[in-house]
C-alpha cells in the first residue's frame, strides 16, 4: 500500500482483543511495506557499519605500503557511501510510508466504528478519550509500526557485526559478542517503570484533553453564567498534572538514553585496553584494533534503535489498548438484520412501555426523566444503543430489518443536534422525499431570522443559502441551531419523524409559530414530539404521560391538566410542597363548602321548626 492508493478500500477487521494483539495485526497487514522498510534498513546499517573494516583495511594497506590495497579500500569505501546514501533515503520513504499508512488504517477504522455505533460510543466512551485516541494515539501506533522494521535492521546488523568480528579477529570479537547482548538488555529492567509513568502521563492528558473539549462546547453557558474562570483554573490544574506527569516520564526516559550513551562508550574502553594489549605482544596488527575499534564505536548508531523501539512501544502499547477499546465495541442490534430491506407504515408502538403513536397523528410524549426520554426516543428509531424489545412500526420490528430501512422509515432527532460546517445549502442536501423543500421547511421551523442573520455574516455572498456555517453552528446561538437542525428534519419528510426537545432553547412566541406550522406541515404524517412545553402540548392531537417508564394516562393536554396530578407536576412544574399546599387549600374549600351546605340545612329545618310551632 502507497501514499497515493489511500484510503484503503476495506481497512480489515481487526483483533481488538488487547492492545499487543492490535499491534501485531497491524504489523501482519503491512507485511509488504515492513519487508522493504527492512531490506533499505540492512543496506543502510551495514553500509555504515563496514566503514570500520574499510578503514582498518586502509590504515594497515598504508603501513605495508601497499597501493593497489588502498585503491581498493577507497573503492570499497565509496561504494560504502553509495549504501549508505541510498538505503538512508529509501528507509526513510518506506519507513514515512509505514507510518502514515498503519496510521490511515487505523483512523479509518475508528471512524468506520463511530459510524456504526452511532450514539452508543460516547455513552461508553468519554468524548475527550474519543478526540485523544483518534489524534494522539494514532500517532503513537504510527510510530511503533514504523520504527519496528528499523529496529530488525538494526538488530540484524549488530549480529552481522558481530560475527564478522569474532571471524575477523576472535581476540576481540568474543569481547564485543559478550558485550552486545548486555547492552541491548541493560535497559529491560527500567521499561516497566518507564512504562508505567508514560500511562500516567497520556492517562492525565486524556482528561485534561476531555476538559478542555468540555468547556469549549459550552462555552457560551459558561459565560452566560460567568463560570469561565472556574473551568480555566481547573484546565490549569489539569494541565500542570500533566505537564509534572511528562517531567517525571521524561526523567526515566534520559536515565534509559543515559545508559545507552554509558555502557557502550564502557565497552569501548575495554575493547581499546584489551587491544592494545593484544598489540603489543603482536598477537593483532594495528589495522585490525583500528577496525575492531571503529566497529564497536559505530555500533552504538544502530543501538540507539533498540531504545526508540523500547520507548516507541511503551508509548504505543496504552494507546493501542485504549483504540482495541474503542474497535471491540459492540451495537446492541445488529445493523443488516433479518428481514429484507423494506420501508413499513403504520403505527408506532414501543411494548416495553405501551406507548402508541398512532398512524398520520401528532402526538406529544411527556417524560418526567430528560433521560428516559432520550433512551426512549432513541429507541422508537430502532436499533438503539441499548438491549431490549423492539419497536413496531405497522407491525413490523424495526430491529429486524436493515439499519438504512429503519432510518428511512423513522427519523429521530436528539436533543442535542448537530450541524456540520459548510453552506446552508449543504447542511440541507440530505436523503429525502423531495416533497418538502427548503424553503417550506425553514419556514416552518421559522428561520427567518436566522436567514438573515447568515447573510449578513456572510462577506462573499447575499444569497443564505450560500452563507458558510462553522463547525457545529458555534457562531449561531442555540435557538438558530435547534430550529436549523428542525429544518433539517423536516425536509427529509420521513414516515415517521421523532423529536425530542426540539424548541428547548426558544422564545415562548417562536415556539407557538413552531407548533402550529409544524403540525400543518406534517399533515397525514406520524410524528411524535418528546416535550414538557405547553405551547406544544397544546397543539398535539394527543397526549401521553411517560412514568417510571410506562405510559400511565392518554389525552389531551388540557384534559390531563384537570386530571392527572403527575402529568400537571410535570408540565406546571409544580413542587410536591407546591402540589401538597395546593391539595390542602382545596380540601379546605371543599370542607368550608360542605359546612356552608350543613349550615344552611340547619337553618332551614330551624325555620320549618318554629312555623309549625
């Protein structure tokens, strides 16, 4: 896989099992490209590392005076360069390309496992560890994938190595094949600790990354509430913790670089003692210690990779774990289901808590739980986030047939929507009947306002339409993102239409215009509007009160108002005291009224009492 061949046309299923397994499936998907980044790795570091025999073959050719000898170490020599020169540059290309490539796997992967889970990944998955894995992590998977083929180059080259010393000169050569191996493990003790700390590390920069996303979704409440200050001050904490976090993982990493510089440059002076001893009694000629010495002072380059290996995979480990995490997630329902793809009609009824939502009717469903309500809205659409009994639409289980069938035929939309960046024109180009267009469905959502605000935002254009959107619909107020995004729903003109909320954060005047057009616009169409709002209440053809997650009364909104004390609770927003002394002031009237009725009994029976007498 190149560059220019991504994305991939199917990243691959992977093993999500744990953290190493990720890695290692990563690894085995890119066999191809590890094998080249290997072989230009091995021309690279050998080239590097044969420059030492050239020049003790050079050294001891000018001792003997020998020309032809010397001729043919500076060719030796510059063929040496040429590896060099070449494999570096191709090792770096193959090695870029590993890294941006597994990188590009796995993003694809996340992102195609967001679109799948839908709602239920942030509800198992906090939003700030979502942003950390899909930027930093897959960074730090990137890398571990592209320093792994680096670092059998260079581990292969430091066995060459060494076993060309112990043929050239066994003296010296057992010395550095003894010393080898303790050097690449002298580190292994101080990995677990250094892992640990970078886990810490990338653990306190995932909730500050978490907070700081937090506080910048809700900045205008917090400074609708004057809370900026707090937040920032808890982001400053946050992120001194990780800034002492990264203090305390970077000292163990210099100790780990510190030996690596230490142990080798050790080995050097044991080398160079012994040889010279080995010189003088002319057991070596000066050529071979020169190239003895220069081997093992140019060994330490290919060390170094044994240290970014270590570091690259402690660092790529947690994050590897946390994206397996994310991939091993599983939806509730599965999203091709059993029936064919299809699009029913009919009534909505959900039998867990026997709410109807009757065919062609607006109907309005009161919750006395925000978050029953979203669970519940969520599952009206089919296939939610959660276990349980399906919905039937005109008999038929939503959960039985094709994800892309159920939304067809029910469109919820949350209390929470979201509006991607670009034109208006472009956040209303989505899949629908074409029977309701733009212009109907800004205005029944009333958008007016809205319209024109875009337009005079807008430096490069009159017309709205044409008006960019920032990301989310930040630069828009929360009452002109829900009616947008109410717009939006709209013009999809589904079977059935669910909204939950979706005139929150609007003036009571704009509200009533809302209901009425949105119930004329929704004429013969179901749709099912999860509300406390009595403007739209009282436009629903009927009512239902969701309790404890059962429907417990059906009617009208002023016919529930008389009747049904935990619908007007809800609705009044009533207190239990509130409720408690309103009860007890109409018991009282109704008690001041039977003694009313007593008391005049009792003087009319006086009256007959003192006629007849």
């Amino acid at each position: 896989m190149q560059i220019q061949d991504l994305p991939y046309p199917d990243p691959g299923v992977p093993d999500a099992r744990s953290g190493p397994r990720f890695l290692w499936w990563l690894g085995r998907n890119q066999l191809g490209g590890q094998f080249k980044s290997l072989a230009w790795g091995l021309l690279h570091f050998v080239s590097v590392c044969a420059l030492p025999f050239c020049v003790g073959l050079a050294v001891q050719a000018v001792i003997d005076r020998s020309g032809s000898r010397l001729a043919l170490t500076g060719g030796l020599m510059a063929l040496c360069g040429a590896g060099i020169a070449v494999g570096d540059t191709f090792l770096h290309r193959a090695a870029v390309t590993n890294w941006i490539t597994a990188a590009a796997r796995v993003q694809q992967l996340l992102g195609r496992q967001a679109a799948h889970l839908g709602s239920a990944l942030t509800r198992r998955v906090a939003a700030g560890e979502v942003v950390a894995v899909s930027t930093g992590d897959v960074e730090k998977i990137g890398w571990f994938v592209e320093a792994l083929s680096r670092f059998l180059a260079a581990a292969l080259t430091v066995v060459i190595v060494c076993v060309g010393l112990f043929v050239y000169q066994p003296a010296l050569g057992v010395v550095v094949a003894v010393g080898m191996p303790v050097l690449a493990v002298s580190v292994l003790p101080l990995l677990p600790r250094a892992t640990r700390r970078a886990d810490v590390q990338r653990e306190k920069a995932g909730r500050a990354t978490e907070l700081a996303s937090d506080t910048v979704a809700g900045l205008r409440v917090l400074r609708g509430i004057g809370g900026e200050e707090l937040f920032l001050d808890r982001y400053r904490r946050a992120s001194q913790e990780v800034r002492h976090a990264a203090v305390r993982s970077a000292r163990m990493w210099s100790l780990i670089s510190a030996i690596q510089v230490l142990l080798p440059g050790l080995l050097l002076i044991v080398v160079v003692w012994h040889g010279v001893h080995l010189a003088r009694e002319g057991r070596i000629t000066v050529g071979e210690l020169v190239t003895v010495y220069s081997a093992v002072m140019v060994l330490s380059y290919p060390l170094r990779h044994f240290e970014e290996i270590a570091m690259a995979y402690s660092f790529s480990r947690p994050s590897a774990k946390r994206a397996a995490r994310v991939l091993s997630l599983e939806r509730a329902t599965d999203t091709v289901g059993t029936r064919a793809a299809e699009v029913p009609a009919g009534d909505l009824y959900d039998p867990a808590t026997g709410l109807l939502v009757p065919s062609g009717r607006f109907t309005a469903v009161v919750c006395g739980d925000p978050d029953a309500a979203g669970r519940l809205a969520e599952r009206l659409g089919g296939h939610p986030a959660e276990a349980g009994t399906s919905v039937l639409l005109g008999g038929v289980a939503l959960d039985e047939l094709p994800l892309a069938s159920a939304r067809t035929a029910v469109l919820v939309q949350d209390k929470d929507p979201v509006l991607l960046s670009g034109s208006l024109r472009e956040l209303l180009d989505v899949p629908s009947s074409g029977t309701v267009g733009a212009e109907e469905a800004l205005a029944a959502a009333q958008c007016g306002d809205v319209l024109v605000a875009l337009a005079q935002g807008s430096l490069d254009t009159d017309d709205p339409m044409d008006a960019r959107i920032t990301e989310r619909g930040r630069s828009l107020s929360g009452g002109q993102r829900q009616r947008l995004a109410l717009a939006r729903s709209l013009i999809t003109d589904p079977e059935v239409l669910v909204l939950d909320e979706p005139t929150s954060a609007v003036d009571s005047h704009t509200e009533a215009r809302i209901a009425d057009s949105v119930r004329k616009l929704r004429t013969g169409r179901t749709t099912a509007v999860f509300t406390s709002s009595p403007l739209l209440l009282d436009h629903a053809d009927r009512v239902v009160l969701v309790h404890e997650d059962q429907v417990v009364a059906v009617g009208t909104h002023r016919e529930l108002l008389r009747s049904e004390p935990r619908y007007r609770a809800v609705v009044t927003r009533e207190t239990e005291e509130e409720t408690a002394l309103r009860n007890a002031v109409a018991d009282e009237a109704a008690l001041r009224s039977t003694l009313d009725d007593h008391d005049v009994a009792l003087r009319g029976a006086l009256e007959e009492i003192e006629e007849s007498a």
